[in-house]
C-alpha cells in the first residue's frame, strides 16, 4: 500500500496547490473588475436585474399532447 499512500499523499498536495491558485487567479480577477468598474464609472445599480432579466426556457408543451 506504500504506492497507495504516496499517490494520494500527491493528489493532497496538489489539491491544496489547486485551491491556492484559483484563489490567487480569483483575486487577479476580481480586482480587473474593480479596475474597469471605476474606470467606466458603474454603479451597483448598473447591474440590477441583470441575471433576472435572462429568459427562461418554457417547458414544451409537446409532451402534454
């Protein structure tokens, strides 16, 4: 089971390593955004409703029939 161990002693490692850079890429990220937000001068209210406004698909009525 030695090999066992080392294999998921690696996958710890680099799940903690995965963990470390996605917040390091998020952190890039979100400061981008922060950037571009003051620069073109939006205001929360900009983005009021946006992901409300995305229509939802209708159930078929196809089935019904």
């Amino acid at each position: 089971m030695a090999r066992v161990d080392e294999i998921r002693a690696e996958q710890k490692r680099l799940e903690e390593e995965l963990a470390k850079v996605l917040k390091e890429e998020r952190d890039v990220v979100l400061a981008d955004i922060k950037e571009k937000i003051k620069l073109f001068g939006f205001k929360s209210s900009d983005f009021r409703g946006v992901l409300a406004r995305r229509k939802r698909k209708k159930p078929s009525t196809d089935a019904a029939k």
